[in-house]
C-alpha cells in the first residue's frame, strides 16, 4: 500500500464510516481566474457510523493509556 492509500483508508473514522479518495490538487485556475480544473471529491459510506465510533474509541484510549 501507498501512504497516499493508508491515509485514505483512516478517512472513515474521523467521516463517521464515509470514504473520502484523497486527492492532491483541488483545482486549476488560468491567470484570468477562468478554471481549467475541478477536482470531483469521492465519497462513499463502507461502515455503519457504529462501529467507527467504537474504533475512534479504541484509538484514543490507546493515547490516553499511554501504550501508544
């Protein structure tokens, strides 16, 4: 896996279960302001918002504890 990958996987914990593909440029304007590119944001539900919250959980606690 890419970190790019890795980073996009831990999207759903702070999105509450949702999916969101990381990209690198939001968008390109040409020096008259016109826009040349727009990105178009990915985003999908793949766990219920549940079982992310227990994660984000277990991920604090981790901290909290002092074992991470």
């Amino acid at each position: 896996m890419t970190p790019l990958e890795i980073a996009g996987a831990y999207t759903i914990y702070a999105n509450k279960g949702i999916y969101s593909k990381p990209y690198f440029v939001d968008s390109i304007a040409s020096e008259t302001g016109s826009q040349m590119y727009d990105s178009k944001p990915e985003h999908r539900t793949v766990l219920d918002p549940r079982v992310t919250f227990l994660m984000d959980q277990l991920l604090e606690e981790v901290v909290r504890s002092g074992t991470a």
